[in-house]
C-alpha cells in the first residue's frame, strides 16, 4: 500500500435507526486518529452502502445499527460486496450487539465488532492492525 | 445586610489564606478539588423573584404544591400499586411490536393480567419514517421497534380491546410519533367520530416534537420549515377541537442523549419550544389557548446530581418567563413544564461494564428527581445497555428502589428542599445564564428552524459529544468500571436475568409478510378513485401554506389512504430533509 495515502474509512447508518451519537463519535475519532473519514448519514440501504463505499474507494466500512436489525442488514451489505468484488473491504460494526449475535457477525465476515463503551482510539488500532 | 456582606468577605478571604491555601499547599494540589459557597455568592438573590412559591410563578420551587402522586402515595403503598403495569385510567406501559393484530392481542393479554393503562403505543420506524410496509427502505423493520401502522384499518385494530370501562375518552393515549404526527392524530380524531365520542373527550398525547428529530433523533422527513407547517396545523387543530388532548411532548431528552452539554439540552429546547410557541401564534391563536396543551419530556440526563437539580430548577423559570413576558401568557399553566419526570440520569450514563451498577446510578437520578419538583424514580431499569427488553428482576429493582426513596427516606416530603442554598442558587444562576445565552444566539440566527436548516445544532451536538468521549478516553472525566476500576482486583458482579418473552419472537418474524399482504389487499379493496381524488386535494393544499390540512389528512385517513401515500404528497410538494454534512 502506498505510505502517502490514508486509510479509508466510510462510516454509516444503515436502515431507519436514527441514532447517530456513535456514528458521529467514530467518524470524528478516526478522522482526528489521521483517517480519510466518510460519513453516509441515515437511511441508507445496505446497496447504497457498497456503492457509496467503491465509489469512495474505501478501505473500511463502519456501520453503526442500534435498532436491532444488524444480522440482516450486515449479511445484506456483505452479499452485496461480494458480488461486485469489493470484499476485500474491510468491515466493521458497532452498536447495541448482544455478545451471542457478535460471534454470528463474525461468522459472516465481519473483522470486529465494538459494542458500547468502546474507546475510539481502540478502533483505530484495530483497523491500523488489519490493514 | 451589606455590612453582613462586607464581614463574610472578609472571613472568607481569611480562611482562603490561613486554612485553605495551607491545605492546598499541604498536599501539593494547584487548586482545592471542593469548593465551599457562602451569602458572598448570591449577593443578588431576591427569593419572590426568582424562587417563588411552589406552584408560584417562576415556579423555580416546582409546578404545584404537590402533585397528583403525592397525594395518595401513602394510600398506594397500602393498596400496593403498581404504576409500571398502567392501572386502569392511567397511561399504559410503552409498548409495541408486530402487525397491528400482534399488538392488539399482547394488549387482551395484559388487560386479563389487570394491566389496564391507556395504549401508550411505539410505531416501527418504517411508520416513524412515513413509509408503508411494502417500501423497499422499510425492510426487515417493519414491527420491529414498535408496531407497523400503514392505514386506519391498523389503528382501529389496536384499540379493539379499549372499550366499556377502557373506552377511549377514559384512559390516555400515547403515541410516540413525530414526523407523521398528523395523520396519527387524524387517525385518533376519526376513531373518536366512528366511536361516537367528541372530540372534546379525547385525552392523552402525541409526541409531536419534530424538530428534536433533526438535532437528535432522526425520524424526520420534511424540511424544517415545511415540518413546522404541519406541526402549526395540528396546534391549531388540537386546540380548537380537542383541549384535553396535550399537543407535543417536547423533548430535551433525546438531545441530551445526543450528545448535547447541560446547556446546549437547555437552550435548544427551549428554542425549539419558542418556535412551537410561535406557530401556533401564527396559526392565529392566542397564547392562551393552545399553550396550556404543551407538555414535555424529561429534560436533562446525567449523573452530576447538583447540576441537575439546578437545572430543573433553571429550566422551569426560563420556560415560565418565556411564556409570560415574551408571549404575554395570563394563564399559568401556560407557563408550566409539565413533564412525566423531571431529573435522571440518562440512559446514556448507563455501562454495560458490571451492568448491575447501573441501579446506584438510577437512584442518584431518583434524588435528583425527588429533589427537583418530581416523582424520585429510578430510571432506567439497571440493565438498560444490555439491549431491548428490561428483565424482571430489574424492573422490580427500579421499582423498590423508587420506593424506598419516597417511603423509607422521605426524599419528596419536601418541596425544592435546596431552595436558599448559597450553592444551589448560585448554580442555578450559572445554568440559567448560560442556556440564556446560546438561546440569544439562536435567536440572532433567525430562532430554531434556522439554527437546525444550517446545521449548527447538529455539529454542535456532535462535537460535544466527541469532547465527552475523548474526555473519557483521556480520564477527564471519570466512570466507575469503564475507564478507572476496571483491573483484575475488580471482579463482575452478576444474578440470574429473566427477560419476559413480552413479545413473541415467532409473530415477530412474520410481522413484514402478513403486514404487507393487508396492505396489498387493503389498497385492491379500498375506493380508489376517492384515494385518488383525495390525494389531488390534499396536494392542492399542500401547497397553499395558509390552509390547515388536518381536516384533508382526516378525510384521507377516513378512506383508507395509507400513511405513505400522504407523506408522499407532502415529500413531492414539501421535498426531503437533507442530513446535515458533519465536516
């Protein structure tokens, strides 16, 4: 990778949930931690998600689901970076996640998950780490 | 006096000298970590005017003397009731889930429990959104947050079991909606009119607060301005034809829990009040008329007990001076924050780490709350940040630790019991200046609707809760089990959880399908040539800013137009909110 560019990051809001203090939090924490940050605001699907996220030529998705809906929506943005080749996109969840849901997130393809309480500069560690 | 003044000056300054400063250099501090008030620091202070009477204006002291609860809270303990079930006449647990079928049936089954409260009903947010279920963004939400509404046919289903001794002008309704608040109103109105009943029985409350939903919580739909429009129609609306109904239930809650500071809470929402204030003036109404219908809903949210206290306090003087000086209100309770509860904590201030601790810190809301003009209740139930659904244990423990407060300590046997505290006071001062002077400059902004069009409070909001994280991340600030105390000498402290199945997990999966097959066939079946002819009014209409639309969106309601088809109406003719860019 080219030392000069900065990690990508594209931090969204998936689906109606309107909670956006996480979202907001990360997406100001990473950008301060010395990430490209892109933040999607609400409502958008999981295709507008991939889209947004090989338009912008991201390296990281963030999502951020609160409303309970986070196995399908998750599994639906990850079916959709699959078929456009895109899944060497690195993704990532927060929110309110039971710890039983985390393992079944993981198993999809999800590279972390960071429920509440989670200080942002252990995000950017972890994506420093994988990338 | 001034020279009682003058003296403490003096003693002060000495033991800064002689007993503090030694102190401070003792330990090798920089400053005191305490600080102690005297007379020196509400020099100022004029009781009548700026405590007052309970139940006096400004009302600092609280809105009444007592309230409703207080009264028989004695008579309660020995009858032992129950407040979360919803006695009968009172307002229901919140609650919903599922088609609206689901939701009417969970509701039969509480009723034969003796749960008997008013429906106090969540929507999806596919319904929050204006969305009918067969929308492609709705999604996997449908019935999920709360219960899926598309038309009246589905509100009509919920209230199937409230009649007789549960008929609808004998127990509140609630309905936690904002953006389509309008059409759930018309949908109330028309039940009331099938049913017989006049309007003027109806009682209960929408929340109708849209414009919290820009700064905090997300479900709006319209612009600003155009949001306000609707907002003014249901003012007018409501007080013209159903003055028992409250209009909105304004909240400072959500943006506290947004991220706002103490003061950003204050003065935004009371901002956003003003402009609430204003459209129903511009609706042609007397302040008088409309504004005694206003509610809100739970200011604050933290665990700095003081602060909140003085915040209260704080909070119910700028709103009385507001309403009566700016708005030339006679009538007190125009000038009244009524509100469920006063002080909490604050979800927010909830951990996942060693989640039980969560009760300590509801019972420190609860003093706060008692202290502060309200019911001392211990909210919320300690395992809060483990996701929806409050176990038994938990909700048994909020409850008994409500109690204790009012019965075994005496916590709300006094009314504004740090009223003439040297501290209090001075706090109170503090608070009230600083939210007066954001409120100013929101007000140079062109008010509210401005404030929120440009982003400002959006990003400030986001900033302040940036700086709280990175405050905890840096142990500025400082919470037990999260950020100190967290080493292996600390251990986990756990009891058996038993969460109540309350809403079956199976009519949850299907809720989506058999939603959308009623829609289907509810939009095949309906009149649609009226549908048609009464959305082309309703459009008509739209457009022309000085007509009220709530009697078009009652005719709709009437003829099964679905909620999405008249939001789609005000989307074409009002267009979309845009989200507000965060660099």
């Amino acid at each position: 990778m080219n030392q000069e560019r900065k990690i990508r990051v594209l931090i969204a809001k998936p689906g109606l949930d309107g909670h956006e203090r996480g979202a907001r939090v990360v997406a100001y924490g990473l950008r301060d931690a010395g990430f490209e940050v892109i933040y999607t605001g609400l409502r958008q699907s999981p295709s507008q998600i991939c889209s947004a996220a090989i338009q912008e030529d991201v390296d990281v998705i963030g999502l951020s689901i609160l409303s309970g809906a986070h196995l399908s929506l998750t599994n639906k943005l990850i079916d959709c970076l699959k078929s456009q080749e895109a899944d060497d996109i690195i993704v990532l969840v927060g929110g309110i996640i039971p710890d039983e849901d985390s393992k079944k997130l993981k198993e999809m393809g999800v590279a972390g998950v960071f429920t509440a309480g989670t200080p942002v500069s252990e995000i950017a560690q972890f994506i420093k780490e994988k990338i | 006096m001034k020279n009682q003044l003058e003296d403490i000056k003096k003693a002060k300054e000495n033991w800064q000298e002689t007993i503090l400063n030694k102190r401070v250099q003792r330990f090798n501090l920089k400053k005191s970590p305490t600080q102690f008030y005297t007379p020196t620091d509400i020099e100022s202070h004029s009781f009548l005017e700026k405590v007052g009477f309970p139940g006096e204006y400004p009302f600092t002291a609280g809105n009444n003397p007592f309230d409703f609860w207080r009264a028989y809270a004695e008579d309660a303990a020995k009858m032992g009731y129950r407040p979360d079930w919803g006695g009968a006449g009172g307002v229901g647990k919140y609650g919903g889930f599922g088609t609206a079928e689901d939701y009417r049936d969970y509701l039969k089954r509480m009723h034969a429990m003796n749960r008997k409260g008013g429906p106090n009903i969540a929507f999806d947010l596919a319904t929050q959104c204006g969305l009918d279920s067969d929308s492609e963004m709705a999604e996997g939400e449908i019935g999920r947050v709360g219960v899926a509404i598309d038309s009246f046919q589905d509100f009509q289903t919920i209230y199937e079991p409230y009649t007789g001794d549960l008929e609808i002008d004998k127990v509140p309704s609630n309905f936690t909606i904002n953006a389509p608040a309008a059409i759930i109103i018309a949908m109330y109105a028309t039940l009331a009119e099938k049913r017989g009943i006049g309007l003027t029985r109806l009682k209960g409350t929408p929340q109708n607060d849209i414009l919290k939903e820009f700064i905090a919580r997300g479900t709006y739909i319209y612009p600003p301005k155009e949001s306000l429009r609707l907002f003014r129609d249901t003012c007018a609306f409501c007080a013209k034809n159903m003055p028992k109904l409250n209009i909105n239930s304004i909240g400072g809650y959500h943006i506290r829990e947004a991220g706002a500071t103490r003061e950003q809470d204050l003065a935004f929402s009371m901002s956003n009040g003003i402009a609430y204030l204003q459209a129903g003036i511009d609706a042609g109404l007397a302040i008088d008329e409309f504004a005694p219908q206003f509610t809100f809903n739970a200011f604050g949210g933290s665990m700095q007990i003081y602060h909140e206290i003085a915040f209260q306090r704080a909070a119910r003087r700028i709103w009385a001076r507001t309403v009566k000086e700016r708005f030339c209100a006679k009538n007190k309770r125009s000038m009244l924050i009524r509100q469920p509860i006063t002080a909490h904590i604050g979800c927010i201030s909830t951990t996942k780490q060693r989640t039980i601790n969560n009760l300590p810190r509801a019972v420190i809301g609860g003093i706060a709350a008692g202290m502060s003009g309200g019911i001392p209740g211990a909210f919320p139930p300690f395992d809060e940040p483990l996701g929806l659904g409050h176990s038994l244990e938990a909700v048994q423990l909020q409850l008994d630790a409500t109690r204790i407060m009012i019965y075994e300590a005496g916590i709300a046997d006094i009314n504004d019991p740090w009223a003439g505290s040297y501290f209090m006071e001075n706090l109170t001062d503090e608070i009230e200046a600083a939210a007066l002077k954001e409120m100013d400059k929101i007000e140079k902004m062109g008010g509210a609707i401005h404030a929120i069009e440009s982003g400002y409070m959006t990003r400030a909001i986001a900033k302040s809760a940036y700086e709280r994280q990175k405050r905890i991340e840096n142990q500025e600030d400082l919470v037990v089990g999260v950020n100190c105390f967290d080493s292996e000498n600390e251990i986990d402290v756990t009891i058996n959880r038993i969460v109540e199945d309350t809403y079956d997990p199976k009519l949850m999966e299907t809720a989506e399908a058999r939603q959308k097959e009623k829609l289907e066939k509810l939009k095949r079946t309906r009149d649609n040539t009226t549908v048609l002819s009464l959305l082309n009014t309703l459009r008509d209409h739209a457009s022309d800013e000085s007509i009220n639309l709530m009697p078009d969106i009652c005719e709709c309601v009437k003829n099964d137009v679905t909620l999405q088809e008249i939001c789609d109406v005000f989307r074409d003719v009002f267009g979309e909110a845009q989200p507000v860019k965060l660099f």
